[in-house]
C-alpha cells in the first residue's frame, strides 16, 4: 500500500516537473513573482522589520533614478570602509575612483542612534532577461516615520552634496550666434574643464578686507531659507575694480574654487540682443558665478554725460575698441540691469553676478547700486600687508631684513600685486630670497622714478593748458571789447 501511494506521488512529482519544463519562461518568471508577492506578504504579517525600495530607473522615462544615484553615492561615500565588497567605478574626468558596494552585498548605516540596513540587489526582469538594480532598505517597524522623513532626506542631501563636491566642474563662455541654427548646432554656452589654482590663500590682499569678503561669501552660499523669508532671488552681485593687475580675475577664480561654483564667462559683445541675453542667462545652472570681465568697455554703459573736453580726450584707439566690440551686440543698459536685477534674474538660484572693471567711476550708477553689485571690492595697489603675503607664498619667507624697506617703498611708490609677484618669483635656481628682494627694491626704485618724471609732465601740460585758457580768454575779451 505504502509502496503505491510512493509510486503514485513520485509520478505525481515527475508529471509536474514535466509540465514546469515545457512551460515557456516567462510562465516561470511569472509564477516566482507570484509565489515571492505572497511569501513576502505573509513575511512581512510577522517580521517586525519594514523594507522600502528604491529602483534604479523609473520606469516610464528608463531616466536613471535621482534618488538612486543619490544613495549610491551615499553608500559609496559612507560604506566603502563596512562592505565587503566593492566595485570600482572611475568616471570620465573623475578626480579619484569611486567605490560602491557589489551586487548583493549588505551594509549597516547608524544615523542619530538608529540602525538600518542597506541591501544592494538585482533581478531578472522582462523577455530579454534585463538586470534592473536597486537599493532595498530596511528599518524596524518603530523606527519608520523617523527613517521615512528624516534618514531618506539625510541620505538624498547627503549624496547630492557628495555629487556636487565631486562633480567636474566646468568654465564657460557664450557663443557668438549669429542664427537659430547657430544656436541649434552649438547651444549658448560652451565649456571646458575648470581647474585654476589661485585660492584665498594664494591671493595677496589686506587680511581684513579678505576675512570680509569670506565671511559674505560663506554665509551667501548658506542663506538658501534667508533669501526665500525675504522674498529675494539667491543671487549677489559683486563689484571687483582697481587697476590692471591687482587680482580682480584671480579673485573670481579664488571665489568659485571656495564655493565649488561653475564659471560663466559672458562676454558681452557676443551677444546678439536683450532676447539673447535672457537666454543666456535661463541657460546658466545654479551654484554658479556669471562673470562679466572688464564691464566699463564691453558696452557703452557709461550713463554719465561725459563734458566735451574729456570726451575728446578719450584716446581715438579705445574708442575704435569700444565700436568694434558695439557693432555685434544690440544689448542694451536696460537689458542688463533686468538681466541683474530684474524679473529674469529670479530664474535659478545660488548665483553669484561678477562684474570687473578699471575704471569704476565710467560706469553708470544704477548698473552698480546696491541690490544689483551688492559689495564693491576695490583691488588696490600692493601695501606691505599684500607684499608679505606674496613673499610667503612665493618665497616662503615671512621676514627678512629688507622687509623694512620694501615697505617703505610700497608707501611711497604704487605697483600692483601683478608686478610684485613677477619681481619676487626665482627665473633661475641661483635667484634665493635675497636677490628676489633687491630686485623688487630696484623696480619699487625705477617705478619712483618713472612717477616722479610723469608728475612733472603732467604739471607742464597743466601748466600749458591753464595758460591756453587765459590765453583764450584775453581773447574772448579783446573781442567783447572790440
Ligand atoms: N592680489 C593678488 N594676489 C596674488 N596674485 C596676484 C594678485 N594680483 C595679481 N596677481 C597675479 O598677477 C597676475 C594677474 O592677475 P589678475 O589677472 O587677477 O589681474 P586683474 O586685476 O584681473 O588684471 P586685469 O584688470 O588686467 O584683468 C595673475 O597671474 C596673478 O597671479
Ligand atoms: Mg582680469
């Protein structure tokens, strides 16, 4: 009897198996999902645990998942040391390697005393058998409104931030379209990788008036809910003027390696019209600085009536420049105050506007009012504060006997950071501190010398022009006599 009933299962068995054989794979896939739905649900009835799932791509646009990548980077930042093991990727440009815990590895994650586990997973999914990825999380049941709105959001924070740090980034400067084909073919704004070394630390400035500017700069970059409570666009305008050569460019350069902000390089001239401008500026990404080198000459945007005399005296060469650089561009004033200031520039958030000139005092008053350059930074001449830090960073000296005189010197003489720094760095290995220095004081020297023989000319040609003036009026008088 037993005997029969065995024979009767193990046929029972085999024509099952029989069936499971030749039934098409999709019927297998099927049926696993089937049995897995319910097991997992009866699970779940008793497991004190709760698992949340967070896909790769979303489904309707196969669009990587932002949440994904975010936690992956998390993961990848905060688990490497727990996993054991990983996978290397190494993206295009990417500074260092990036290590991500394998397919089916586990991790654990403690955050604020609570612990979740983090599972790497992947399934067969589909007729063509894709590999769909995903991260699966897991909590305890009493821990799940924390996890749900505090710990995700940390997490998906946390590796935007990372992302961020990580990220390449990028100097751009506009196109100059001439049509919507340009426009098509090449988009506004090209780019190249951003790598340029100049810092805070390596820019030569009063200690001061640097822990000012950081300070400004640091607590913009975190006033995100400051800007929205008073009903501000997150964007601040920044003035940079002085003469050639005082560190205006090295200081924007200083500005987004602080930050970690993109560069958009806009020169003026190559846009078409206020349209243009406009989209360049929609086309600009958050955390970045949109720079406009040299302001005073990329457009007539002088509003102050210049008096005839000065106006012929503006030499013929930089007016020649001037129209040059006008015939290509239709931008206006207005254009660019509402490009600063004006609704458009509500569009995109955590942005610095920079503007650089020689010659401030050109420059017309509403382009450069507080609430559009909102800290007008003058770079000045080398002072001795500026010299030390030069010679520190050149040198690596931070006193020396000649230091008495060079700052002397830089009292009486005007020379910018650009030629102090150029005096200072070794051309041979022969050239020590020593030299370096002497050299300095006989450029501070010839600089004395070459100002005190302008100083006189300039006297001689006023001298000139004031007698012409009463020479022209013994003239006006002789006719009103005559
Ligand atoms: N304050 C400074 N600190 C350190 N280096 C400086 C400073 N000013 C100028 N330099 C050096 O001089 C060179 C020119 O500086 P930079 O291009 O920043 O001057 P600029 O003010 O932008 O000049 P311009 O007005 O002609 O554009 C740079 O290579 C930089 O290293
Ligand atoms: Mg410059």
């Amino acid at each position: 009897m037993f005997a029969d009933n065995m024979r009767q299962l193990g046929q029972l068995i085999a024509t099952a198996m029989f069936i499971w054989a030749i039934l098409p794979e999709w019927f297998h896939q099927q049926f696993r999902q089937f049995l897995e739905k319910y097991f997992v649900k009866l699970i779940g009835y008793v497991c004190p645990y709760i698992k949340i799932k967070f896909d790769e791509y979303n489904d309707e646009y196969f669009q990587r998942s932002k949440a994904y990548a975010a936690i992956e980077r998390y993961l990848g930042a905060n688990s490497s040391d727990k996993a054991k093991r990983l996978k290397a990727n190494v993206f295009r440009n990417c500074k260092s390697v990036v290590l991500n815990m394998d397919d089916y590895e586990e991790v654990v994650d403690k955050f604020k005393g609570v612990t979740v586990w983090w599972a790497s997973c992947v399934t067969i999914r589909g007729r063509n058998e894709e590999e769909r990825r995903f991260y699966r999380l897991t909590c305890h049941r009493k821990d799940r409104d924390f996890v749900t709105k505090v710990y995700v959001k940390h997490v998906l924070d946390e590796g935007e931030a990372i992302a961020l740090r990580s990220r390449q980034r990028k100097l751009y400067t506009n196109n100059k379209n001439e049509s919507a084909w340009d426009v098509y073919r090449r988009g506004t704004w090209s780019s190249i990788v951003f790598e340029h070394p100049s810092t805070f630390d390596t820019l030569a400035m009063d200690p001061r008036k640097k822990k000012e500017i950081l300070d400004d700069l640091m607590t913009f970059s975190r006033s995100k809910d400051y800007y929205k409570k008073i009903g501000k666009s997150w964007k601040r305008g920044y003035l940079l003027y002085g003469p050639p050569g005082t560190g205006k460019s090295s200081m924007i350069a200083a500005m987004a390696n602080l930050l970690e902000y993109d560069i958009y390089d806009l020169e003026l001239a190559s846009v078409k019209d206020n349209t243009g401008l406009r989209k360049l500026l929609i086309e600009t990404s958050s955390k970045s600085i949109i720079v406009i080198e040299d302001i005073d000459c990329s457009l007539d945007l002088t509003g102050q009536r210049k008096s005839k005399k000065e106006d012929d005296k503006e030499d013929e060469k930089e007016k020649k420049k001037k129209k040059k650089k006008e015939e290509g561009s239709e931008v206006t004033l207005s254009g660019l105050l509402n490009f600063i200031d004006g609704l458009w520039s509500a569009c995109g958030s955590e942005r610095l506007i920079v503007f650089t000139t020689n010659h401030v005092k050109k420059l017309d008053p509403a382009l450069i009012r507080r609430g559009r350059m909102d800290k007008h930074i003058e770079m000045s001449y080398c002072c001795f504060e500026t010299f030390k830090v030069l010679a520190k960073n050149y040198l690596d000296i931070e006193s020396h006997e000649l230091f008495e005189t060079i700052g002397r010197m830089l009292g009486e003489t005007k020379m910018t950071p650009a030629d102090v720094a150029e005096n200072l760095m070794p051309k041979s290995n022969e050239e020590v501190a020593e030299i370096c220095l002497k050299k300095l004081i006989k450029s501070l020297e010839d600089a004395k010398e070459v100002a005190r023989l302008k100083a006189m000319e300039d006297e001689k040609i006023k001298a000139k022009d004031e007698e012409d003036e009463d020479e022209d009026d013994e003239e006006e008088e002789e006719e009103v006599d005559s």
